[in-house]
C-alpha cells in the first residue's frame, strides 16, 4: 500500500558544507521517494572553514557549521536555531502524534567514499576559523532567495572565516549539472514550520539528538513520548555533547531513550562507525531500523545502497499512516 500523503523532513547537514550541499548528497534519496517525502534544508548558525575539495565544486557557496567547538553556549544556539525552525513552543510537543516503526543490515562489494565531512572538533588538518553565527529568521531575505542565490546572501562575515582547498573530492554533483528532478523545489531556509521528521548528515544527527533529549528532559512532564517530531531519519552521525559544555558525549546509558522511530545508516568503512552504533542506543530498539553499508563517511549514492535505504524509510512511514 502506497503512503496517502508526502512527509516535510527538516534535513540538517555536516560541519564545513550547507544547506545547498546536503540538498546534492540527498538528490539520489529524494529522487526515488519524492512521491512521499517532502525536504526542506537549512544552514547552521556558524560560518565554517569548508570541508576538503568541497569549494572547489561549490566556488560561491557559504560553509557552515552548527558549532565549532561545543560549549555550553554554542551547543543551545544550535539546539535553538533548529528548535526555531520546528516551530517549537512551550508545551507543544504534547500535542504531536507520533507514529510507531526494525533491523536491517546489507553487505555490498565495493567501498565507495563519496562526499566527505570534517570531524566535529577541528583537528590541525581542519582547523577552526572565526565564527559568526547567523540569525535564523533573518527570513526577509532567506525567505526571497532562489536556492542559486545562496551564496550570495548579505550576511556580515569576518576575516577568515572562508578559506581555499585545492583537493578534489570526486562524487559531488553539483545543482547545475544535476539538478534534482523529484517533484517541486525543496525550499532553504524558509522560515519556521512544523514537520514530520528530521533526516540528518554527521554533526547533525547529534544536533537533532541533543535537541530530542533536551525536549525530553525539560518539556515532557506528563507526556514522556511525545516528542516534535514522529520520527527521524541518522546519517554516519555521532553521539551529542553534554549541554553543559564538559565537552564530552552523552553517555546513551544515562538518558531515557527516545521513543520515535528511526533509521540509522552507518557506513562500514566510515571511521566513525563506532560512534554511529553507539548513537543509535539512543533511540529505542522497538522503533529502530540500523542499515549498515559498505561506504564511508558519506550518505548513500550507489543505486543498490539508496535501495536499501529507501525500502527501510517506506517501511517506517507505511506504519505512521
């Protein structure tokens, strides 16, 4: 049975690329399930060094991050922003529904890096630039911008804050060249909205799972499994930070799970799978799909791995309807 309607997915992106780059890594994805998914993007509040070879296939872009180092501060900006974004009030995550949703595992030939993104905490190889954090609902101007038009944004930038890499990273397309062909334009940076799920890249996937946890901890009393979103959607992400700013990551053994179905793809040869696999304790078994694959540190592009990919997100929304 086919779904009867599309599901708005709020897409948040890794440290070091944009709203634009996630939109390339997600084309293969959105071309097969534009008939039920609908997925809006947006920038993270941080200008950011980008990633390896990344400007050279986007020369006009703006890099960003959801944080460069996760303090206290910079930690609830981020969790703000997206929270913004949701269009989250007090008390209105008790009036969401939330629907219900297994393991999946595939092991494919070959090892296809793809699009890489950078480490969360900036190593001497990527190093942190100046940070200037950009207000969301500055929407007078995101709301009139064309998706080509991103780079060109008047946003203040200091000193810095973009850099040049002369490496490649071969398997980005870029928009012009092809462009995604999957029902209407998904829009960026938009504006505040309500949605059904959350599909996230690296340094978003913790972003999306601290905002979860901080939703269950401070806003849940008397409706423990509710939650703004009904279900989410983790790439080759990693674990939150603690929102304290101790710079370390939560521990999914001290937290109540999050009870919203998920998918989770790691990659077998991504260096943070270890890291993935304890992400996805966060989030509870009977709600859970894992898909591991042998690729990188990148969201799926071969057609047999966004199969996979796309067969487990049908699954789960044909148990929301």
């Amino acid at each position: 049975m086919a779904s009867t309607r599309k599901y708005k997915l709020l897409a948040l992106h890794g440290k070091g690329t944009s709203a634009r780059i996630m939109k390339t890594q997600l084309k293969p994805i959105i071309d097969v399930l534009g008939d039920i998914l609908e997925i809006h993007y947006m920038d993270g509040g941080e200008v950011s060094a980008p990633y390896q070879g990344i400007e050279s296939m986007f020369p006009k872009e703006s890099f960003y991050a959801w944080y460069e180092k996760p303090t206290r501060v910079a930690l609830q900006a981020a969790h703000d922003r997206v929270a913004q974004r949701l269009a989250l009030r007090p008390g209105s995550i008790c009036k969401q529904q939330q629907g219900s949703s297994f393991d999946v595992a595939t092991d494919l030939g070959s090892n296809v890096l793809g699009v890489l993104t950078p480490p969360e905490i900036p190593t001497s190889a990527t190093r942190a630039s100046p940070t200037f954090s950009m207000p969301l609902c500055m929407s007078s101007i995101l709301q009139q911008q064309h998706i080509g038009d991103l780079g060109n944004l008047n946003v203040p930038r200091q000193a810095g804050a973009h850099r040049t890499f002369s490496h490649l990273i071969t398997g980005l397309d870029t928009p012009d060249s092809y462009p995604s062909t999957a029902g209407p334009r998904t829009p960026m940076d938009i504006g505040c909205d309500s949605y059904d799920g959350l599909i996230c890249f690296s340094q978003g996937c913790a972003v999306a799972t601290g905002l979860l946890l901080n939703e269950l901890a401070t806003k849940n009393v008397g409706c423990e499994k509710l939650l703004p979103v009904r279900f989410v959607i983790l790439i080759c992400g990693g674990r939150p930070f603690d929102r304290e700013g101790t710079m370390q990551r939560v521990d999914p053994m001290s937290v109540a799970s999050i009870a919203v179905p998920s998918i989770h793809v790691h990659g077998r040869a991504d260096p943070g799978l270890e890291e993935s696999r304890r992400l996805a304790a966060f989030y509870s078994d009977s709600e859970k799909q894992v898909v591991e694959l042998s690729v990188g540190h990148c969201p799926p592009r071969r057609t047999s791995d966004v199969g996979v990919l796309t067969d487990a997100i049908r699954r789960m929304v044909l148990k929301l309807d």
